[in-house]
C-alpha cells in the first residue's frame, strides 16, 4: 500500500521544469537531479526511467527500517523477501509500524536499531522517484543518494546485503566527488571548489565509520571471550568509551566531532548495520586504486561478475 501511494503520487519532472510555477527552489534540484543521472549513464549505470519523476512526500524519511542483533552478536538478524532475498532490515513506510516490530523485537530480547530512509530502490523493476526528504539533504548528499540507488538498479545480487549496500556506497561517495570535478571542468558550470569540498566530506564520514568499525571488531572480539555476562559488560562499556572518546578526537573538517561523539548510536544493531554499508570500504578502495581510479571501470567490473557464483568474491579476486 506504501508503495503504491508512492507511485501515485509521481508527478512528471519535465513538466515540473515546465511549469513557470514551480518554486525556484524545486526547480534548481530537480535539474541537478537531470545532470546526476546523465553523469551515471555515463559511468555505465542503468538509468532508464528512474528519478524522471517526484513525490512531495511529507515528513523526513520514506520509510523507517528495522535492524536487529540477536545477544552476544553484531551480526544483523536476516529478514527474508521476494527478489531480494535476505537482507538485514525490515523497512515500514508507517513509523508506528516500525515501532511497533521494534518493541516486539525487544521483547524477544534483540538489540534494535530504526533508522530513517529517504531514498530507497526498487531495483530497476519500478521507476523510482525524486522524494521531497531526498531534496532536505544538501546537493552532495542528494548527487551520492542518487548514484547509490541508481548502483542497486544496474546491480544487485540475491541475499548479499553487505556486497550490495557496500559497493553502492563506495561508488556513490566516489561518483559525488568526480561529478563536481567534471562540472568544474566544464564552462557552462561555476561549481569550483565543490570537488575538493566533497572530497573532504567523504573523508570524515569514512573517518567516522573507521572508529565505530573498530568499535564493532572489538565488540565482537569481546562477545568471543566467552566471559561471564556481567564482565562482557562492563568490557562492553568501557570500549564504548573508548570509541565516543576516539569519535571526539577526530579532526573532521565538515562535521562537529563532539556532537557525534555524544550523540553516536553504539548499540549492537546499530553498529550491525554500519557494516553492512562500510566493512568493505577499504578493499574497494584498493581496488580502485589498481583501476588507476577508474570508477567507470569499477562499475563495468560490478556488471561483469554480478552473475558469478559468488559475486563477492570474484569482484575483489
């Protein structure tokens, strides 16, 4: 039902650009959103008929996903779907809903994490399109939005969550900064600056990732001791500690270090799903890397190996 209200309330992109009474506002995104999607068929993604059309949607997500950690884990229970296979979230286009699957979970005694989305993919199977809590985030993080979904409609493998969320993110936070660079380099732009300014902005947030993945090692390496509940405790307690404590010491250019530090969601599900977007983020890089940093070949390597055994594995071999 979520979906479909969705998809009825599309309204044409082209005659949004049209119409002389569109806001201003609107107006200037949804052409940013036009020059993203001719920036991602060129890096080789499937474009088709995605984001031509958008949705005033209210309030600041789509859905609200549900992730949870069974006791002594923070690895993400599987929920099962059609297509998709098994996947560590559970999305509800009704909060309530997702409350209410959150408190039943609870009480079976799992750890929970909600999480807010404003942008999801129906995988190419549907033209999906512009939101108005996509259009709340600033240009950069639509463009890398933009370019990760368009990742899960070119590519995506049955009951590989972390392959499918990790390359999507890479190549989004990739595909942001080389966007702006090829917008500086053409006359008709004056984006000057933008590449280097996201540039620094994936690099916080990769930094941030890099402390809570550490975080997230050395809690599973904790759970492993097989100490006695209480000591698995306070072990727990005092690494966590030492994470908001490594989160305020980083020297994040584009985001307030304390705030996060503070305001950091440590619990296990959290952590669970964190990696599920940036375990791999490393080996993607050095992957890249020996592409001579070539994203569009990253991507045809994506498109090579999708229908291999084992998809992961032949990606990164």
């Amino acid at each position: 039902m979520g979906q479909t209200r969705l998809l009825l309330a599309r309204e044409s992109v082209k005659e949004l650009l049209a119409d002389p009474d569109t806001p201003d506002a609107l107006h200037r995104r949804l052409l940013l959103v036009g020059d993203v999607r001719a920036f991602a068929a060129e890096l080789g993604l499937d474009v088709r008929g995605q984001y031509t059309s958008y949705v005033p949607w209210p309030g600041d997500r789509v859905v609200t996903t549900v992730v949870a950690t069974r006791p002594g884990e923070v690895e993400a229970r599987s929920f099962r779907f059609p297509i998709v296979g098994e996947v560590p979230y559970k999305g509800f286009f009704d909060l309530e809903r997702a409350q209410d699957e959150a408190a039943q979970l609870r009480a079976e005694g799992l750890d929970v994490c909600l999480v807010p989305v404003a942008a999801y993919s129906t995988l190419g199977w549907m033209d999906d399109p512009v939101t108005e809590p996509m259009l709340r985030s600033s240009d950069g993080e639509l463009v890398e939005t933009l370019i990760h979904e368009l990742v899960h409609a070119t590519v995506f493998v049955e009951s590989e969550p972390d392959f499918n969320e990790g390359v999507a993110s890479f190549i989004g936070e990739e595909g942001v900064v080389r966007f702006y660079t090829a917008r500086e380099e053409s006359p008709a732009r004056k984006d000057e600056g933008e590449a280097r300014r996201q540039r620094v902005r994936v690099t916080d947030n990769r930094a941030v990732s890099g402390v809570l993945l550490a975080f997230r090692r050395d809690v599973a390496a904790l759970y492993d001791d097989g100490l006695e509940p209480e000591l698995q405790r306070d072990g727990r307690a005092a690494l966590e500690t030492e994470a908001r404590e490594a989160l305020a010491k980083l020297p994040l250019r584009t985001r307030d270090a304390g705030r996060i530090a503070r305001e950091a969601r440590l619990g296990n599900a959290c952590l669970a799903i964190r990696g599920t977007y940036a375990a791999d983020t490393p080996r993607h890089a050095d992957l890249l890397a020996k592409m001579d940093w070539d994203l569009s070949a990253f991507v045809a390597r994506l498109r090579e190996v999708a229908d291999a055994d084992d998809p992961r594995s032949a990606f990164f071999d």
